[in-house]
C-alpha cells in the first residue's frame, strides 16, 4: 500500500470509529436513565459526529476522487467500514454502554495526545481540537464507571457483566498492522502498542476504585479494522444509509 | 398548545370585591406587571393551575422527544443528523427547564414525571401522530414548533418569574428550530419530485394537527378568562390560531406546497384568511387517548424512567458514599 492509500485507510479508521460510536450514543436520546443524560450523552454523540466531519473530509480530500464526508459515511457498505468492533457492539443496558464508552474514552485520549503531535498538520489539527473534546468524554465516563461499580449492589453486578462482555474487544485497539506501522513510521500516525501499558494503567486504576474485576488478558477479538464486523454493523448502516440509499442523487 | 384546555379550578370570575386583602394585593401585582416570585404569597388556585400548565408544556418537551428522536438514526446528512440530535437534546434542556420552574411551586420532578407516567398528566396532542418520512422532521420543526412559538412567545411575559424566564430561553431555541425545519422543507420543496411529494404529504398530515395544538375555541371559558386574568394566558386559542394560519400560509405557497384545506381563502375584509372547520372530534379522541401513537408514547417513556431506576438509584447510592467517606476524612 502506498503512501496516499495507506494515510486514506487510516483516516477512515479514525473517522469510522467517531461515526459508529456517535451513531450508537445517539440511539440513547430520549431513552436514558435521566433528562441529565439525554443531554449529556447527545453532547458526547455530537462531539463525534463533529470529529467525523472533519476525518472524513480530510478523507476525502486525501483520496481525491470526490467522495466529500457523506459520500464516505453514507454510501459505502459494511466491508468499507474500518472502525474497531467495541464501537459497533449495541447499547445493551446503561452500564454496557458505560463500559464501552470508557474503555473507547481512554484509548480515544491516549490516541490523541500522539496524533496532536502528528508531522501531518492537518491530523495534528482535528486531533487537538478533539483532544478537548475526548478530555471531558473520558472525564464522564470514568465517573459512571465508578458510579455504577461503586454504586449498588446491582449496579455493581451490571457494570461488571459489562466489562466481562466487552474486555475481549478492547485487544484490536492496539494492534497494529502495515497500515498503522507505517503510518507510525512516517511520524503520522501513533505506536499503537505503546498506548497498550497507558491505557491499562487507566483502567485498572479505575476498576480497582469502582470494585470492580478486570478479566485475565485473553484472546481478542479482531476485524474491524480490516473490514470484518460484527453482525451488528450492517443494521446500523441499513438505518444511517437509509435516505441516501433510497433516493439516489438527491440533496437534503 | 403545548398546555391545552388547562383547568383553574374556578367556577366564575371573582371581582375585587369579593377577594380578600391578600388576594386582592396579589392581584394589582398582576395588574400592574409585577412578577411573582415562588416565595411570596399566591392564591392556591394560582399555584395548582400553573403547576397543571407548566407540568403539561414540560411533558410535552419530553413526549416530543420521541417523534423526532424517531429519524436521528436515519437523517440523510450528517450535518443534518447533528441538526436534529442538537434539536432534540434541547427539548430536553426544555424539559428540564420548565421541570425546576414548577418546582419552584413546591412539586418535584418525580411526582409529575410519576403523574405522566400513569398517564394522569396530559402533553400537547400533537406528539401522538407518528413520523412516517424525513419530511415529517422538517413539518415538525417547521409547524410544530412554529405553533410553539406562537404560545410561548407571550408568555415571556406571563405573570410567575420563574416561567417566565424559562420562556426567554426557550424561545430563543424555539425559533431556531422553526428555521431548521423550514430549511428541510425548502430543501425538499426544490428537490426531486419524490421529495417534493414527501413535503407535501407531511404538509397534509400535519397541517390539521397544527391547528389543533392551538385547542378548542376558549372565548366563553371561564378557566380560561381566569388564567388570562392571572396573565398566565395572554391571548385566546382562536386568535393564536389566527396567527398561526395567516404566517404559515404564505410561507407554504413561498415552498410551493398547498395547504389542505379548500376553504382556505383571503379575507380583505377582515385582513386575516378565512379556513375551514377544524375537525374537533379527532382532537377529543387523541385527547382521551386514542391518537395514532398515545399509548405507544407512554409505553416508551415508561420504559426508559423504569429502566433508568436502577441507574439513578446506583447514582444517589454512590454520592451518599461519598459523602460519608469524606466526613470521615475530615473527622
Ligand atoms: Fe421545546
Ligand atoms: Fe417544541
Ligand atoms: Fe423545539
């Protein structure tokens, strides 16, 4: 893969992992535990909705063959996709979506405290201004993460039920492969496996505060990256893609 | 409107001379556009119907969450998406608002979300017809909130502080909704002639609901010559719907879409246009609970508060240990 086409698949893994995970908060509007949380949530979703405008434009503009940020988002199917599988993964219940959030939430931060400092300026860019944006998501969701663990007794069992679901997702987030290696190389992109120790460090911390259990290091699940989803993504497409889909060639 | 056919508990209008001192007092306040505020004295009748008006409209907010909240996963852009996901997360901002306003006037927020649940409270009868197309986001905003701003606008200046500063802010929202959904329908005015259709079939299904946001004609009630009296009403129903048709028609015709209504003319004489009977029977049906989606609405929102218990519960259980743990700190 050469330079162009390697920096293009990069920029839609970011961009892709903003998109499914703002798509997934933003089934929770209206349905949440609180008002507080209709609000609170929606923020975070369209912070990554923001952050995909942004990826996927730059995307677009690096692949230049015209395809503009909708294009990208709304009129490639499931294999095209290139966002990890952990944002993919449904709602499940309050303290799933929680789980999933922090753990995205740490890596989303570590990720770009590095690519703030990417030799691309135009990465740097969108990863500063999201590196506030991620601050305050992480902020969040290690508060309910804590909230939940150290909550009630059967906060308590939910919040650790979702970290059992979800722990095998988290390995693919920091695996790299000739994309992310070179990437990595050229000074644009992040060591994937050097946010690995970081980012555990974070976690256990925080599961320790919240009572809670890590699961023993074990096999990970891996594709997203790749293309290979979960059953999960095609529904979310089938809704997201659903206008433009349906009447070609029009403006909304 | 959003609050429609609230009661006031009276029976007639009492004159100066009947009231004591205090009501008396109360009432010149009024009269002279002084706002009260929720720690001074106020008739009781006063304090329950504004409750009943300011619960209903705070319902509504959130019930209307869901109709729209219906296309956020579906909205074609994603400049549109983030639109109508920042649209919806005000109206629960609005929710919230008019929820600390009235218990201001001694209610809390789970004993009027509990009444909404049992399906004692009432919300704007809008909200129980379903969103069938993306065109529906744009005649909701467009209409809907509209209508919305017709009520509220006035009400800025309604008599009770604490309302009448969440309609300050309110408004201000309110009306950038209208711009956006008029803005999905402009779009879809000249656009394909598939979009075209779909603006005019929301325009048709939503044009009638519209108009009955509004409620009944209340020239001949007393509750609402009493609430006009405590400036918690300013203008009567058929005088805002007035409004309503003689702004929206010309934008309607400025889209190119018609107005379903084929009694609907211009009236020189009197500067207003004349429209056809609305259909009030509809209206007392949805009211009572048999619109396209009452019960569906209600089971949705049940769900999400009964499934959220556990979540607010944990929530309160952790502050409380909090708290604990830092009073032990600080012994
Ligand atoms: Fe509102
Ligand atoms: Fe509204
Ligand atoms: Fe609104």
């Amino acid at each position: 893969m050469t330079g162009q086409d390697a920096l293009f698949e990069y920029l839609l893994r970011l961009s892709d992992n903003a998109l499914i995970l703002g798509h997934r908060l933003s089934e929770w509007c209206g349905h949440s535990p609180a008002l507080e949380e209709d609000l609170a949530l929606s923020n975070v979703a369209l912070d990554l909705i923001g952050q995909t405008q942004l990826w996927l434009s730059l995307a677009g503009e690096v692949e230049g063959k015209g395809r503009d940020a909708d294009k990208l988002a709304y009129l490639r199917d499931a294999r095209d996709f290139r966002n990890v599988l952990l944002v993919e993964q449904p709602n499940g219940d309050f303290a799933l979506t929680m789980a999933r959030q922090f753990f995205f939430d740490a890596w989303h931060y570590l990720l770009l405290r590095e690519l703030k400092g990417s030799k691309d300026a135009r990465i740097a860019e969108i990863a500063a201004k999201g590196l506030k944006e991620v601050t305050y998501h992480l902020e969040r969701s290690r508060d309910w993460v804590l909230r939940l663990g150290d909550g009630t007794e059967e906060s308590h069992r939910r919040m650790q039920t979702a970290i059992d679901d979800l722990w095998m997702y988290t390995g693919e987030l920091f695996e790299s492969d000739e994309v992310d290696q070179a990437m990595a190389r050229e000074g644009i992109g992040a060591d994937l496996a050097a946010l690995h120790e970081p980012w555990l460090g974070l976690v256990r911390a925080t599961a320790e505060e919240a009572t809670l259990t890590l699961p023993q290091p074990g096999w990970a699940q891996r594709g997203g990256k790749r293309g290979i989803h979960s059953e999960h993504l095609g529904y979310i497409l089938a809704d997201l893609q659903f206008l433009q889909r349906a009447y070609p060639n029009a403006t909304w | 409107m959003y609050a429609q056919m609230v009661k006031t508990g009276v029976d007639h209008i009492q004159s100066k001379e009947e009231m004591s001192p205090e009501e008396r007092a109360f009432q010149d306040r009024v009269d002279a556009d002084i706002k009260i505020e929720p720690k001074e004295w106020m008739p009781e009748a006063y304090r329950k119907t504004l409750i009943r008006q300011i619960s209903q409209h705070a319902h509504s907010e959130i019930i209307g969450m869901q109709p729209e909240g219906n296309w956020i996963t579906r909205a074609p852009t994603l400049e549109r998406k983030a639109i109508l996901l920042a649209k919806v997360q005000d109206e629960a901002g609005h929710g919230l608002y008019l929820y600390c306003a009235a218990e201001t006037l001694g209610v809390s927020r789970d004993e009027l979300l509990e009444q909404l649940n049992s399906g004692k409270a009432k919300y704007s009868s809008i909200f129980n017809y379903p969103t069938l197309t993306w065109a529906d986001i744009g005649a909701i905003g467009w209409l809907v909130d509209g209508a919305a701003i017709m009520n509220q606008v006035p009400l800025q200046r309604c008599s009770y502080g604490p309302y009448s500063r969440a309609m300050v802010r309110i408004c201000k929202e309110e009306s950038f909704h209208q711009r956006q959904g008029y803005d999905i329908m402009m779009k879809l005015a000249k656009g394909t002639p598939e979009q075209k259709a779909m603006a005019q079939d929301a325009l048709n299904r939503w044009w009638w609901p519209s108009l009955m946001m509004f409620g009944p004609s209340d020239a001949e009630s007393v509750h609402s010559a009493q609430s006009m009296r405590w400036k918690i009403k300013i203008n009567s129903n058929d005088e805002l719907r007035q409004k309503f048709v003689d702004q929206t028609v010309p934008q309607a015709e400025y889209l190119g879409l018609t107005v379903p209504d084929p009694d609907l003319k211009w009236n020189a004489e009197r500067g207003h246009y004349d429209f056809g009977a609305v259909n009030w029977d509809e209206f007392y049906q949805v009211v009572a609970g048999n619109g396209p989606c009452n019960r569906q609405r209600l089971r949705t929102r049940v769900k999400a508060y009964e499934e959220g218990r556990w979540v607010r519960e944990a929530a309160d259980a952790y502050a409380a240990k909090k708290a604990a743990r830092a009073q032990v700190k600080a012994a």
